[in-house]
C-alpha cells in the first residue's frame, strides 16, 4: 500500500540528513495531533476564526511532508469565510483526520519515533 506522505519531499527539505529527518519526523508528530484536534473540535463548535487559524498553520507542515490534503485544507479556510454550516466541513475535516492519523502511524513506523 503505498505512503500517504512522501519521503522524498521530507528527504528534499533535509538533505538527504536523516537524523535531520527524523527530527522533523518526530516534530511533525508532536505538533500536528494536537493542531489536528483542536481544529476538528473547532470545527464541529462552528468556531471558523479558531479554525482557520489551525488550518492555516498545518497547511506548511502538510506540504512539506507532501501529504495530498491541499484540497482539503484549502477548502476548510474556504468554509471558514463563508456562512455554510458545519455539515459543509464535515467531509473535508473527516478526510483530513483519516489521513493524517494514516501519516502519524506511517511516520512512527518508518522512522522509531
């Protein structure tokens, strides 16, 4: 089955260094699941300003790990500076928190952390 993320795209940013990678494996790891939730329960509360602020955020350490959630992300900043409702976001932070948590164990796997 083939990666959520990219290890080249992480390779590219480090160098080629791996235990630089695996620092900014572990780093992912650390920061991101709790961004994750805090944006899924903003969202689920319709809090879109808290919400942007956490998409926005993750949206650098998404690309950097080449994690295809652009889209998806993108989407959700959109939905914040609309008044849709939250069933709008739903499939696109649902798609968000499948993959990420996919990334968070592939990660852990390949690199001890």
């Amino acid at each position: 089955m083939s990666k959520k993320y990219s290890i080249e795209s992480l390779r590219e940013i480090a160098g080629g260094d791996e235990d630089f990678m695996a620092v900014v494996a572990q780093t992912f790891l650390e920061e991101i699941p709790p961004d994750l939730a805090s944006l899924e329960e903003a969202i689920t509360n319709d809090n879109k300003e808290l919400a942007y602020q956490f998409a926005h955020k993750m949206k650098p350490n998404i690309e950097m790990f080449g994690v295809d959630l652009l889209k998806q992300i993108t989407g959700i900043e959109s939905w914040t500076k609309t008044s849709k409702t939250v069933e709008t976001a739903t499939p696109m932070i649902q798609e968000v928190v499948t993959t990420l948590n996919r990334v968070f164990e592939e990660l852990k796997e390949d690199f001890g952390v």
